[in-house]
C-alpha cells in the first residue's frame, strides 16, 4: 500500500478557530473574517461572511421551507493569513516555549503573544 506525504507529514495548523485571518488569494482576497471552524483533515477552515455560496434546498423534516441559502465554503488554511491583533498587520506565526514549559502562537512581525 503506498502511503501519501501528506499522510505521513501531517502538520497542525497555525490558524484556529476564532482567529481573525486575511484571505490571501483568489477572487475573496483581501477580505477580513473570523475563523468559524477549522478541518484539520483536509487543511481547509470556514471564514465568517467569505467564499459564501449559494445553495438550493428542497422542504423537508428541518426546514419547513425550502429555497435558496446562502453559506460559506470552506477555504484552504494556506490561503490564509493571521492577523496580529496588536499591530493589525497581516503576519506570519511564530512559536515559543513558555516558562511552564507550553507552547504559545507568537506573531513574527512585532512578536507579541497570540495565545
């Protein structure tokens, strides 16, 4: 059986849930959202108000009413990019070990504590 790179390497993503990212590409890019949710899986997150598409549902058990609804798509987690919340800069994330012996998020450019 052969095994995939990305199914050996598997990293853990910088961008969690809540942070407040940039998109860096594609036709969103240059919009601002929180992150609602992250796919680690598939290295993917949904961005609050981003990549929102349209979807037509038909009536069932849950919703009463069908018609046309509108929800973000996931976006691919290297499309994104942190902002720092002290210099409001886009920026890439660093880590640093902590005295009690923790690792915390650190933004490179003014490197202030994310966690």
């Amino acid at each position: 059986m052969w095994i995939g790179v990305s199914d050996v390497h598997k990293k853990h993503p910088l961008i969690k849930k809540n942070d407040k990212v940039i998109v860096q590409t594609g036709k969103e890019k240059g919009k601002i959202g929180t992150v609602l949710k992250v796919n680690t899986e598939k290295g993917q997150g949904i961005v609050e108000k981003i990549n929102i598409v349209k979807r037509h549902t038909r009536p069932g058990r849950q919703t009463s009413q069908g018609g046309i609804v509108e929800k973000e798509s996931p976006i691919r987690l290297s499309n994104l990019m942190l902002v720092c919340s002290k210099c409001a800069e886009p920026t890439r994330i660093g880590r640093r070990l902590v005295e009690d012996g923790s690792k915390v998020r650190v933004c490179k450019k003014c490197g202030e504590l994310i966690d």
